[in-house]
C-alpha cells in the first residue's frame, strides 16, 4: 500500500521542483525529504524523479502519479473538515445568518447549491432582523457594517468585506427624473421620502450620514418596514424612496429606479466565518458563491427596470 504521507512529500517535490524547495514548504531537511522519496521509489518500484543539472524533473510516472492523488488529498481534507464539525458538535449542520435583501436574492440560490452538493447537511438559515439573541451563533454571516464601528476580526470570527452597495432613488415612472442617467443626492432633498427601515440600523445611518454631508436630513413623510412595501407606495405615486441595490432586482411596474452621484450613498457588505468552521467544504462553498453572487445584481437591475420617459 502507497505511503500517503510519502506521497504528499512527492506531491511538493513536483510542484517546488527542488528538494530543498519541498523541504521549506514542508518543514523538513532536505536529507528527511530526499529519503521519502528514494523510500517510495523503492516500494512502488518507479523512477519517479530524475536529476536536471542543480533541479529535479518529474519522470512521466512521477507526473501521473502525482495528478492521479489529487482526489485522495481532496478527500482527506473532506475528512479533515469532517473532524473539526464532530469536534465542535455540528454533525451535518451549517448556520447561516444574513439580512433581508440578501436573503432575497443571494440566498435561495446559494441553498439551492448546497443541498444538490451536499445532501446530508442540514441547513439552519436565521434573518438577523428576527434573530433571537439566545439562538446559537452562526457558522457564516452576511451582514452590514456599522458605518461608526470599523469591522474586524473579533470574537472566533474571521471577517473580510463582499462587496459595496450603492443606493438608488426610485421614482415613480413619470417623475421628470425617469429619464435620467443620474440624480444628485440634494435635488431629492425638496421630495418627501418613504421610509423603509424600521431598524434604524447601519443601512439607514449610511444614507443619513450621505445626506448630512450634502446639508439636509430627509423628509421621511411614511414610514413602512421594507424596502418591497416603499417601493410600491412610490408606485402608487407617495413620494420616492431611496434603497440599496440588492433590493432593486424586482421593481413593480410604474417605477424607475436611478443612480445617485454626488455623493453615492454606499453601504458596506461583510462576511464573517467562525474560524473553526472555516476550513468546512460546505462554508468554503458559500464563500464561493456569495463571491460569484456579488456579480450579478448590476446585471439584473438592468434587466427588471422600466424605460422611463425621455
């Protein structure tokens, strides 16, 4: 039977070309690396490196030997990641927190991905707008950054920025806006705006703190929840609102949704990961896919908005 452990060392010796590269890499003097590999030649009875003046070159067995192990390493790290969820007691379950928008949109297809991908993980999914401050922390978190509170790594979390948001102005379809490219944040100042975050949390401070820097606090003259039920107030001709990108891929008929500059209000999206979960093929595969996610918004938005007037 083929010494794993030998053929790692193999594995690094191809890819450093060099025994005293795969030493480093590996933490090994160049003399321990030098017997794994004479060892393995010995017991598969291959030639499976030659000498190339001060390198080394893989022999064509080398080569397909090394390519072929790839799945058994991928394996053990399965296996490794395996270990760690029994460790910490969370066989087959992965948590998951993130807010509504990105519930809306990155989230049904990212589920969808991994339950096709893993069919034994069981998926334990919380709104952090509902969360139950007793409920169990999450594995992974997509969540706003509080614009006064600097993210970091803090807490057994690893945490790194997504993406950045931009805010938009919906107006309803015959505003003199509509046809527009852009709008400035202080021409909507004179409008009154709907409301559409009863947290009163970072996404709300983002756009507050925008329209402070230009002069004006906004006019919110109704109040309501979430950004769907604004958006069709402003349908229905109350006024507009102003909502981060993530929540324009499904805009109502009767509505136009328009870029903000000078300045763009921008919230900040972040992703955090339980450092002990983070090796997990399972977490590793929502990472990806937030990641190839964040790509999609500005090509949707395009898609679902009315032509306004022109």
């Amino acid at each position: 039977m083929v010494d794993i452990h030998r053929l790692r060392v193999l594995r690094s010796v191809i890819g450093e070309r060099s025994i005293g590269g795969a030493a480093t890499a590996l933490g090994y003097t160049p003399s321990a690396v030098s017997q794994h590999i004479a060892t393995l030649q010995r017991e598969t009875g291959l030639t499976l490196i030659e000498r190339d003046g001060r390198g080394i070159v893989p022999t064509e067995a080398g080569t397909i030997l090394a390519a072929e192990s790839e799945p058994v390493f991928e394996q053990l790290a399965r296996v490794d990641g395996l270990i760690s969820e029994l460790r910490d007691g969370r066989l087959g379950q992965l948590r998951i927190n993130y807010f509504a928008s990105a519930g809306a949109t990155w989230i049904p297809p990212i589920v969808a991905a991994l339950t096709r991908e893993f069919p034994g993980l069981r998926l334990d999914l919380r709104l952090i707008e509902l969360a139950d401050p007793s409920a169990a922390s999450p594995d992974v978190e997509i969540y706003v950054a509080d614009t006064d509170h600097p993210a970091g790594d803090s807490g057994g979390y690893t945490s790194r920025p997504l993406t950045s948001d931009p805010y938009h102005a919906v107006v309803p379809h015959e505003s003199h806006w509509a046809g527009r490219e852009s709008v400035t944040l202080r021409e909507l100042s004179p409008v009154p705006w709907v409301d559409n975050d009863v947290a009163r949390g970072p996404c709300r401070q983002a756009l507050l703190n925008a329209c402070t820097s230009v002069g004006f606090t906004p006019d919110f003259s109704i109040e309501t929840q979430d950004y769907p039920t604004a958006i069709r107030f402003v349908a229905a001709g109350v006024g507009l609102t102003v909502v981060p990108q993530l929540a324009l891929t499904h805009l109502p008929a009767g509505v136009v949704a328009i870029p903000i500059v000078d300045p763009t209000p921008v919230r900040a999206i972040r992703v955090r990961v339980r450092q002990s979960a983070q090796d997990l093929p399972p977490v590793q595969r929502v990472l990806e896919l937030l990641d190839a996610a964040v790509l999609q918004p500005i090509h949707r938005l395009r898609q679902a908005q009315p032509a306004g007037p022109r």
